[in-house]
C-alpha cells in the first residue's frame, strides 16, 4: 500500500460517487459487505448507519483474505 489514508479518503469518495466496480461478500461469510480490487489490494467495505460507507479492511492480494476477512467483518 503507497499510503494508508490513500484508502481511508480516495476509496470513500469512489465508493460513494459509484466509480468502482464493486462485488457483493458471498452468503456464505455470514456478512454484508462489498469488495473490489485496487491495484494489488482488495478493499473491503460495508454501509453503516444511515447508508455511510465504512471500508472494513484493505488486505493485500497475497494475505490469506478468508481469516483476515472473517475477523475484520464482526
């Protein structure tokens, strides 16, 4: 990652405005959620009260994304 509040700002601001391409957390994870990847991450983001978008957790593609995933959702 160039620079963590690259995510926490530039991804919230696409995220809102819909400019990323973003898929829905399989059923199976047990949670609501969305992610898509940015270069060699995947950012993983959620709505939380009254439609704000949280980014969850940004992993990198090589982590193992289900552990992390699992205990970034709760």
């Amino acid at each position: 990652m160039k620079n963590g509040s690259r995510y926490s700002v530039s991804s919230l601001e696409q995220i809102k405005a819909h400019k990323v391409l973003s898929g829905q957390v399989p059923a199976e994870f047990g949670v609501v959620g969305f992610f898509y990847q940015d270069e060699k991450h995947f950012v993983y983001w959620k709505y939380l009260h009254s439609w704000t978008v949280g980014i969850i957790t940004v992993l990198h593609k090589r982590m193992p994304q289900i552990d992390q995933f699992k205990d970034n959702f709760k």
